[in-house]
C-alpha cells in the first residue's frame, strides 16, 4: 500500500489552478499553500500565486502544477485533497483534510 501523498489536487482542481495561473498578470510558478490562525475554530486555509519556491517550502507537482507548501502547515495538511466545485450559487476550491477535527459555522475556519 503506497503512503499518501503530503498534499494532491483533482483533476478540477488542478484544470482550474491552470486556468487561474495562465491568467495571472505577474509570472507565477506555482500555487503556494498554508494555513494560518484566524477564525473562530483557530485555522484557516489560505493559497496564493507564487512566482518561485521559499527556503524550507515543500515543493510537491502533481498534474502538472507546482505546490508550495509553507513548512509550519505541513503537518495540517499531510494527506488533504484539493478539489474544485461548481455550484448553482457558489463555486471554489474545497480542502478534504483528514486532520480537520471540526469547522466553524460559517466554514471560514477549522480545528485539528
């Protein structure tokens, strides 16, 4: 049984990231993706164009884009998927992390 992958996009994940990245006005190499405090559950996701990789930052490629992974996030992140999802009313990229214990309310913020 193969060890799971630190962190993987689906394939709509990753056709939007492209999509996204092939738009952007400034050069971009990659996604870079962490989380930090913030919320009423203590963490919160973020993601961001990145035009090179940090020192110490986890570089992953998976279908063909380039994570950057902020190395205080990893151990919150081992194992999640990134998908993207298109609703009648929303759309966006949604984060299936096994490390999340629960959400808040609202689902801007979750806890370990």
């Amino acid at each position: 049984m193969a060890a799971p992958a630190m962190i993987s996009l689906t394939d709509a994940a990753a056709q939007r990231v492209k999509h996204l990245m092939s738009k952007s006005d400034q050069p971009v190499s990659g996604l870079r993706i962490g989380v930090k405090p913030r919320g009423c559950s203590g963490l919160a996701y973020y993601f961001e164009y990145a035009a090179e990789k940090r020192q110490n930052e986890d570089e992953i490629a998976d279908k063909g884009v380039k994570l950057f992974i902020d190395p205080a996030s990893v151990m919150f992140l081992f194992g999640s998927e990134i998908d993207y999802q298109e609703g009648k009313i929303e759309s966006g990229f949604v984060f299936n992390n096994p490390n999340e214990k629960g959400r808040c309310g609202c689902g801007e913020s979750f806890t370990v």
